[in-house]
C-alpha cells in the first residue's frame, strides 16, 4: 500500500487492549467513543487541493464520465442505500476508504447512476468499541435501512457483525483487519491483510535464497495468527525462520536493528510487518549503524509501500528493501482505468486526504465493484436482490489488482491472493516484481483455493 498522508500512517499504540481475539492492531486507540452518520451528497464537481497537488500531473485532462452508464445525466431516482462501518480515531484514521466510495458513487450518479438511482453511502465511524460497533450495524439496518454493507475498513467490523450479517443474509464487502474478513462466508475484502501481507513479503525473501528468515512484527493481540502463515511458507521452503515481537511504539531502534542483523545473519533475510513509521525507525537506525548491508535482504508488508517510507529512506535504500504490495502503484503503473481511479479522485475526491495511496484505491475498487453488481439488479433494491448480486460477483477485471476479483458461495473468501513486490527509488516505490500468486503452503491460502480455485493474473507488472 501507498499511505501518503499522516493520519493514515496508522502507528500502532494503547488500543492493542481492546482488540477482542486475533487481531492485527494497526494504530493507537483515542479516548473519544461517538458515533457518526452520513450519506453522500449530490454529485460534485469540486476538485480537492490535496489529492489534485498529488495527482494534477496524470489528471490536467480529467475524464470521468466512463464511471457511469449516462454521461452527464444526473441520477434523480430514488437513493439506493449502503451502509458501512469503519474506525476513526486518534492514530486510527480510515476515512480515506469512505470517502473514496463517496467519490466513486458521486461520479456515478453524476452520470446515470444505477438505472437512474443515485447510490448514497451512509457512513457510521467507530472507536474499536465491541457494542459500538453492533451497534452500528443495527442502526444501518433498522434506521437507515440500508440494503447493502460496503467499505468497512475497520479493526473488528468483521469479528463482531459476522453473525448479524448471516442472520439476514448480508454479503458484505470490504477492506478490514480482522480474520473473520477472509475467513468466514458473508464477508470478503479487496485487500489481503496483515498474514497474507507478511505471507508475500516472506514469500519474496525466500525465493533470493536466504540461510534464514527473521521476521518480526508489533507486540499486539493477533500476532500468533499472522505469525502462521510466514512460518508455514519457511516450513515449505525448509529454511529456518525465527519469529520475534516488538513493543510498539518502538523506543529503542538501534538495539532491535543490532538483534534482528544479528539473528539473520549475513545470508539472512529480515521481514518486518509494522505501520510505516515503526518500520522507517528501524531502517532508519539500520542505516544509522551501517547494517543495512549486513544481512543479503529486507522484506516488509504492505504498509511499508508508500512514498512516505520511501522519501524518508533515501537513496540508500533503493532496490535493497522489498515490500509487499496488495495493490497497484500508482507510481508506475498509468493505464486506462487507473487513470479514471485518478481522475476521480481529482474531481469528486476533495475529502480523501491522503490523495493517491492503498485506502483511496480500495475505496475505489468497492465502489466500482458494488456499482457493477447493482447494475445488474432488477428493482426493487431490497437486501435479498442487492446481496444476491453481490454473492454473484466474479471475473471482475481491474488494473488495481493482479486477478480477477470474485464473491461467490464460499466458506471463506481471499479473493485477493496474487500481489506484486515493490523497492524504493529515489523517493517513489516502483514495482520489482509483477504479479505473483501468495504460496499455497498457507493453509488458509490452501483452503480458499480449494474451494474457489485460482484466477490467473491479468494485471501486467507495468502499464
């Protein structure tokens, strides 16, 4: 992932406690517990400073008319409603991914919309409160009769509201944390998640031939569960792997950079999963200490694909740290349609503050993907015929991924399980390795192939 805005570099902190079971904490939890609706306004035209300064070099010609059936026809039939829930807090701010699905069903209904209906998108934030958060998912249904869940990017949506949702036959999308978000039958997500992540990144650094993995990861409940996946991957491969924890945040860089160095040894290969500025101090005191070519590699998950990390590292570090990548870049990759994801953006993203980056791109990878299945609706839009097409859902071809993206009647759901690999370059991350699919000697990787099969990559390594 890219995260190029500081509310989205997620350091991970006190709200460790609160996450009920396995769960990867991504941030730091804020002592406020409201809780917010909102739906999407009418279809704007306003461009956004920020996300049009990060974009203005792709977009000085936006077109976004393609995002609709209609262009220029603005929808004024009845709102269809869809809900979602995700965690806004102090040190935990998703509201990019919402307001990306805003963005996309604005341009939607700026051209169309579904059948002549506008799509509006309520939105209700969460401070990782348990009761909170089921909450919420009543009031989507019984107040704001929402017939659809899309979005959650949150910590533990998807452990919490995994039975409500089957009780009433909600196939929810979205782009969570929790392991009920790949591993339960009504909810699959557009991202991989922290095992699937570190899966990839371990999955690189096996295949340059190291003597040894080290892979460490942040001191928070849910570590044995991500842990399980690199472990399976080094087991298969037959090389040793030690797994270790640190205390978040992270006060003493240069000793844990010494003991990790250490641990691997000079053909070793270090793999880290942690937000992006835990990462970056301990490259940072790598560097510091001269060890960054002391071991034969660096890996990172997901978290660690974003300019930010990449700016902060400097030159030093081109091309000798690799970092899993669930989606896209858009540093290097400029085709059709992830110029349309840019163009959004721009002209309908003024609330997106973190401009171009993973959260904005699985927003609008929801919003596309929900859209498609409304389309195929017959009115009335009720909760059995909206969930009905979203279980349908398959071969839904995007740039933004590497194989086509599928619902479906499933025990569990990884639709995402084929990735790139990206390095630093002068300040950007750029793509070292096309599309790939994660290894099988995951169990869970093992399982969900077993029941959906494997879709073959489409995406190319560069567009």
């Amino acid at each position: 992932m890219r995260i190029n805005h500081p509310a989205l570099r997620l350091r991970s902190g006190a709200a460790a406690a609160v996450l009920v079971g396995a769960v990867l904490v991504l941030a730091g939890c804020g002592s406020s517990s409201s809780t917010t609706s909102s739906a999407s306004a009418p279809a704007s035209s306003a461009t956004s400073s920020s996300a049009s300064a990060t974009t203005s070099a792709s977009t000085s010609s936006s077109n976004t008319s393609s995002c609709g059936k209609k262009p220029g026809v603005k929808a004024t039939g009845t709102p269809i409603p869809i809900g979602t829930i995700d965690t806004k807090q102090p040190g935990t701010d998703f509201s990019d991914g919402p307001n990306m699905i805003t963005a996309y069903y604005n341009c939607v209904n700026a051209n169309g919309g579904v059948n002549g209906h506008p799509v509006k998108l309520y939105v209700i934030y969460d401070q990782t409160q348990p009761a909170q958060i089921a909450a919420a998912a009543k009031q989507l249904i019984q107040t704001d009769h929402v017939v659809g869940i899309v979005g959650v990017f949150d910590l533990l949506e998807c452990t919490i509201d995994q039975s409500y949702w089957k009780q009433l036959g909600i196939y929810e999308m979205g782009a969570g944390i929790a392991p009920e978000c790949w591993s339960t039958p009504n909810s699959a997500a557009v991202n991989m998640g922290p095992r699937y992540s570190s899966d990839g990144a371990v999955q690189y650094g096996l295949s340059q031939h190291p003597s040894k993995i080290v892979f460490v990861q942040s001191n928070v409940p849910g570590t044995g569960y991500i842990a399980a996946g690199p472990a399976a991957l080094a087991a298969a491969a037959h090389v040793p792997i030690f797994e270790t924890t640190a205390n978040v945040p992270i006060t003493d860089a240069n000793s844990l950079a010494l003991s990790l160095v250490d641990k691997a040894g000079s053909n070793g290969w270090v793999v880290l999963n942690f937000t992006p500025p835990e990462a970056l101090v301990i490259l940072q005191a790598a560097q510091k200490l001269g060890l960054e070519d002391r071991v034969k590699g660096w890996g990172c998950s997901t978290p660690c694909n974003t300019d930010f990390l990449a700016k902060a590292l400097g030159p030093k570090w081109n091309h000798k740290l690799f970092v899993n990548a669930e989606l896209t870049s858009p540093d290097d990759h400029n085709g059709p349609e992830m110029q349309l994801y840019k163009n959004i953006l721009a002209q309908y993203g003024q609330n997106v503050a973190g401009g171009l980056g993973s959260f904005s791109e699985m927003g609008y990878l929801l919003g596309k993907f929900s859209v498609d299945a409304l389309d195929t609706v017959t009115p009335p839009y009720t909760i059995a015929n909206v969930n009905a097409a979203f279980k349908n859902i398959k071969d839904e071809n995007t740039e933004l991924i590497c194989q086509p993206w599928v619902y479906g009647n499933y025990p569990l759901h990884i639709p995402n399980n084929a990735d790139f690999t990206t390095t630093p370059d002068n300040g950007k991350m750029v793509t070292a390795q096309g599309c790939f699919d994660v290894s099988s000697a995951d169990p869970q990787i093992a399982a969900y192939r077993k029941a959906a099969g494997t879709a073959p990559s489409t995406n190319p390594p560069t567009q």
